[in-house]
C-alpha cells in the first residue's frame, strides 16, 4: 500500500510531493501528476513566452523551505545580471521547479527512500477500509492511507450569458494560453476579465499580431495596479496594525482602519501596507461570518484583488502604452450576452450609465480568474467525491469544505480523515492559498503532518 498519495501534478503537487521525500521514513509515496510533461509546472509556469513574468519578485519565490538552493540563486546562475529584487519569466521557474524535484528524487533513490511517479490521471476516489483506493484513466488502482489533492487550477467554465452557437463557432476561447497558437489574425479581439490573466492575454496579443484592435471588459474596468520598479521599506507599525485589523469586526471594519491610515499618512507607500498584511489574510477571512465572506465578495474584492496581485513594472508599461497608443480599451461594463457564428457580438451594459452597446470581435478570449466552483465542474474525481459524500462545496463556490489544517469536511458535517487539500481547492477555507510563497509554507507543514501521522499509524501496526 502506499502510505500516501498526492494527486495533481502542478507546483503545489511538486511542494508536498518534494517535501515529504525529505523525510526519512519506510512509508511508500505515490505522485498521481496526471501529465507526462512538464511535471511540477502546472498551468501557472508552464507558459514558454518569456513575457510572462511572475508577479514576485524571485527573492520571494521558491518550491521547498529547505531548499539547497533558492529561485533568486538559480536564476543568477541560468540568467546572467538578474537582480533577487527582479521580476523573472514563469517559464524560468518552472525549469527551477523541474531542477529541484530532480535533486530531491534522485537523493531519495540514492537512500532507498521508496516512491512511485505516474502520468496517470485520477478518475476516481473511494474510501476504503484504513485509507482510499485511487482509480486511475489506464484502469490500474492505488491504495493509501492519506491522500493529498493538489488538483490546481479547475478547467474553466464559460460564462452563463454565452450562447451555444458561439460556443460551437470556435470564436470564443475558454483556454487564453492557446490562443496565439491561431493561424489567422484578428481584426478585433475582446478579452473578458481585466485582471492577471487578461492582462498575459493582451501582451501576448498585441505581439503575436501587432495590428490587432484590442479590447478588455470587466464589471468594474479596473487592470491590476503595478509593483515600484525596487523593492520598498516595509512599514514600520506593520505589527500594531496588524493587531488593530484582527480586532476588526468584518471587511467593512476592516478597509475603514486602512483608509484612516492612509488618510493620516498620505505620503505612505500603500503597496507596503497591502503587502505587510499577507501573514495574517487567512487569519482575517477565517474571522469572517459566512454572510461578511458574501459582502466582501460582492463589493470588495475587485479592489483587493487589483491591489494586492499587482502587475510587475515591465508588463505594467505595456499595458500602459497599448492605452496611449489607443491600440487598448478598457471598459467598465457587464456583459449580457456573447452570440454569433463568427465574428461574434458581445452585449454590454457600462457601469456608469448604464447604457447598452454591442461590440462585434472575432475572437472573444475568457480571462476571468480561477475557476474553483467544484459543484459545477466538469471534473470526474471531483465530482465523484461530492457524490460519495466525501467533500463538500464551499456554499460560496471557493472550493471545497476544510479545516484549518485541510483535511476535508465530508457530508455529515464530520472531518474525513487523511483526506488533505493543497492550493485552489482551499480558498473557502483560507482565500490567499494559490501564490507560491503561502503554497511552500503549507506543503513543508502538512508535510511534517502526515510524515508524523504515517510514522504513528506504522508504529501501531508493528506493535504486537
């Protein structure tokens, strides 16, 4: 039996997977990654345009806390004259993400450590007795005691005011990082979503065809705000704010403390505020009541989203000069319907003043975030864990119910044991658990927990 399974093969899969190898321990460890290339990369770092630039800096970036080497070391060596305060294509950590899990595979083959890695996909997931049993797409099975799903990014689901004709027109594109892979140029493109997606989309874009009428919507028209070219200061009553936001009571509360400060400082660089708020952003959402989660959802999180996963400064001026030139609009408006066959119609109703237009694009890219409503997902494991019972949806389509820790809650209301969640799938639970530096942070600790439960439960069964 293997002792412990992970099953998703993108960053967060690599973390937990990397982290539990460096334990020195009998139990056996099985990676389901569902991908025969790329292991490690997922859709985050799997791009190959070096246009796409993570959005933290490398000195913040990494896969292990005890990493013999971290990213900002790496891409000194492959990258000559990057700075640690720099912001770094994807695609270069993802060639570190790939470089790291083979330094931790081969010590651990060098110690007899025993593991097992498969380019199988997990269909299906069943609770059996002391563990799970794992079906997978070549109709071989795996069983485990504790089992890690680290399932990444969902597929993503168009919107509801799409109709089928436009679907089937092949116009409108769920997947933005296929898109230039198009054969023919567009006179006019539509991007739906403003934020870090839509913004890759655009770039890539308005490079692969350097005519191209360029157009982005979104409810409220508001593009990522950008990071200061250098690192800055932190700032320096960080921790007493921090206390005095803890003690809010709810997001309104909350965004009020922040306006008072920034009123009382203006000349205060607020990105360090947002960024010196990250330790405790899971602490404040758990705070939360259900009906606050809703309100902050609904009113605010366009602007905390906008502020807190900002643009890297060379992308920003892009975007910036794609305005300037007019080859860029940006609207603010809700789109009603998407029709067509061809070049497509997009209603929308603007913000403002409430004034339907429609606008005619031939090809219509969906860019609208992460997609982490399970209920609704075409995904078999998924699906089959909700309708066995074994997980829940977040009533807010975040994900999935969990503890603090994350193992899941089943439909009884109960925690269902050794059964873990890493990454997207925790959002109801923690909100910020999908960037890089809260993903290593989380796989060293669940780690150091199912190594201690493995080493307990293998106790137990040696004892007479």
């Amino acid at each position: 039996m293997a002792n412990i399974a992970i099953i998703g093969g993108g960053a967060a899969g690599a973390a937990v997977f990397g982290a539990l190898l460096a334990h020195e321990a009998p139990d056996h460890l099985h990676w389901v990654t569902g991908c025969r290339e790329g292991t490690g990369r997922g859709v985050a770092y799997g791009t190959t345009h070096d246009h796409h630039l993570l959005n933290v800096r490398a000195s913040g970036m990494g896969l292990y806390a005890d990493a013999d080497e971290d990213f900002a070391q790496y891409s000194g060596r492959h990258r000559p004259g990057s700075r640690p305060g720099g912001f770094l294509p994807r695609r270069l950590f993802g060639e570190y993400i790939e470089a790291q899990l083979s330094k931790r595979l081969h010590h651990a083959q060098q110690r007899g450590r025993r593991f097992a890695v498969t380019p199988s996909m997990a269909t299906r997931l069943r609770a059996r007795h002391r563990g799970y049993e794992i079906t997978l797409d070549n109709g071989e099975h795996v069983m485990a005691e504790h089992v890690v799903l680290a399932l990444g990014a969902l597929t993503p689901r168009p919107l509801r005011t799409v109709s089928e004709r436009a679907l089937a027109s092949g116009a409108y594109v769920l997947d933005p990082w296929c898109l230039t892979e198009r054969p023919i140029q567009p006179r006019r493109l539509i991007v739906i979503g403003t934020g870090l997606t839509a913004v890759d989309t655009l770039i890539s874009a308005s490079i692969r065809w350097p005519d191209i009428e360029l157009v982005a919507v979104s409810r409220h028209g508001l593009l990522p705000f950008v990071h200061p070219l250098h690192p800055i200061d932190a700032y320096p009553q960080q921790a007493e704010l921090n206390a005095r936001l803890m003690a809010c009571a709810g997001p309104a509360a909350i965004f009020a403390e922040i306006r008072r400060l920034f009123r009382a400082e203006q000349a205060l660089d607020w990105r360090s505020v947002i960024d010196g708020m990250r330790p405790i952003n899971a602490t404040l959402w758990q705070a939360f009541t259900p009906r606050q989660r809703r309100q902050f959802l609904q009113h605010i999180r366009w602007l905390w989203e906008s502020s807190r996963h900002r643009l890297a400064p060379e992308p920003g001026e892009i975007v910036q000069q794609l305005r300037d030139e007019g080859r860029l609009q940006v609207y603010a408006a809700r789109v009603l319907e998407v029709d067509g066959e061809g070049p497509l119609n997009v209603t929308v109703r603007s913000r403002a003043k409430q004034v339907m237009t429609t606008l005619q694009a031939d090809l219509v890219v969906q860019a609208t975030g992460l997609d982490t409503a399970v209920g609704y997902a075409q995904h078999p494991l998924l699906s089959g864990l909700l309708q066995d019972g074994l997980a829940v949806a977040d009533p807010l389509h975040l994900g999935v119910l969990a503890q603090p820790d994350g193992q899941l809650i089943n439909a009884a209301g109960e925690v269902q044991h050794g059964l873990h969640a890493i990454g997207s799938l925790l959002r109801g639970n923690l909100w910020e658990c999908t960037a890089m530096p809260e993903i290593r942070v989380a796989a060293h600790a669940l780690a150091a927990r199912l190594h201690t439960r493995s080493a307990r439960q293998s106790d137990l069964a040696a004892a007479p």
